[in-house]
C-alpha cells in the first residue's frame, strides 16, 4: 500500500530531512521526523496555541473561549474527584486531563486530509500507557507501602497459588489491552477512510465513516483516561 500524502512529510522533504516511511527511522533525526512524532508536536502546538489564545486574559464574566475551558476543566476535575477522590485528583489531574485532551485531539486530526493522527501509531499509545501502569504501582506502593503485594493475593491464603498468576499476568496484560484498544481503533479508522478516499472518491462516500471516527476518536479517549482513573483507584484501594 502507498505511503499516505502527509502535510508535514512535504514540508520536511522540501526542507531536505529525512522522511521515514516505516513506524521507526534508521537513524536518531529519521526517528524525530517520523510521522508519528512530527504529528505529535503538531498537536501539541495546536493545545498550546488554543489555550493561549482563549485564555491569555481571565475574566470574572468569562467569554466563549473561557467558557469552553471551565466546561472541559471542571468536569473532568468533577469526574476525577467522584472516582479516585480529591487527593489523587489533586496530584494526577495534570498528567490525566493532559492525557485526555491530547488523544482525543491526535484522534480527531487524522479526520483532516493530508493528517495522520499520532495515537495510530502503538509508539505513542504504548509510551502514554507505560506512563499510566508506572503511575498506577507508584501509587499502591506509596499507600500500601510493600503491602501492595496483598492486592495480587486472592481473598483466601490457599488460593495465592492460582490467584497470584493470575493476578500478575492480567496486571501486565493492561500494558497491551490499554496501548492496543487505542491504537487498533484509530488505526483502522485511518485505514478505513484512506481505501474509501482512494475507491469513492473525496467527497460524500466517506462522509459517514468520518462522523463515526469523530465519535470513535471521543470514545477512545474518554476510555482510555476512564481506566487510568480505575486503575489509580483500585491501587489506593485496601486489599480485600
């Protein structure tokens, strides 16, 4: 299958850097202009940008822009506090609504011809989930202190020997589903729209399928900031 068309190749092509056509470049500069990460930026940029122009002057009658930004910002804050408590709300919530704008933005991009969305790529969703599963044993171990190990014990001393396996392997088993949902789904939108533009043409053939990625890029990222959420609850969490 053809490369896509990519707005951000083009300009590093004509800039004379390279542009790697795989996951991962060769050398250390392929591997920076990668698709994956330049999109990255780009959408880092974007949030950057946005925040500045809609909230460079706080008032106490908020415009349309400050408005926006006290909708998203509170409930998510509100959401947080509700599932995993104010402390953790307190102390996580940078990393988890920095998480849940940037996916549900990388998501949403790859809708725009010549984009590709950075999170269709499993170095970004495996990297964000490494984050989430390290963050989520430093929590345990912080509460619990070296009781955390109770959490991967079972209810009952002589089932340790099937419920710690289990336990253990359904733990790392999260570094994949977590990295892998997110991926494989805006993964197969992009690969979907990209056969529809390319056997229907531009224009209304992949209307409906785009109105669906909007929706399927807005699901994955509420899922996968929910079960960051869950996972640090369930790590403060007593051992029953």
């Amino acid at each position: 299958m053809e490369h896509p068309i990519l707005f951000i190749s083009i300009i590093l092509e004509k800039l004379g850097l390279p542009v790697p056509h795989g996951p991962v470049g060769h050398g250390i500069l392929e591997q920076l202009c990668a698709p994956y990460m330049t999109y990255t930026w780009l959408v880092m940029a974007f949030l950057f940008i946005v925040a500045k122009l809609t909230l460079s002057n706080l008032e106490m009658v908020p415009g349309k822009g400050q408005n926006f930004w006290e909708i998203v910002i509170g409930g998510m804050d509100d959401f947080f506090a509700d599932n995993m408590g104010r402390r953790l709300t307190d102390q996580f919530f940078p990393m988890l609504a920095t998480f849940g704008l940037y996916i549900a933005v990388a998501n949403l991009i790859g809708l725009i011809p010549g984009f590709m969305s950075p999170t269709a790529s499993i170095n970004t969703t495996l990297a964000l989930t490494i984050i989430v599963w390290v963050s989520h044993h430093f929590i345990g171990f912080r509460e619990h202190g070296l009781h955390y190990y109770k959490h991967f014990m079972g209810p009952m001393w002589w089932l340790v020997p099937l419920m710690l396996p289990i336990e253990l392997i359904s733990n790392l088993a999260r570094l994949l589903s977590l990295s892998i949902r997110l991926f494989g789904n805006i993964m197969a939108k992009e690969t979907l729209l990209g056969i529809l533009f390319m056997l229907a043409g531009a224009f209304f053939a992949p209307l409906p399928i785009m109105v669906l990625g909007v929706l399927v890029s807005l699901v994955q990222a509420m899922v996968f900031v929910l079960l960051a959420v869950v996972y640090f609850s369930q790590a403060q969490e007593h051992a029953h």
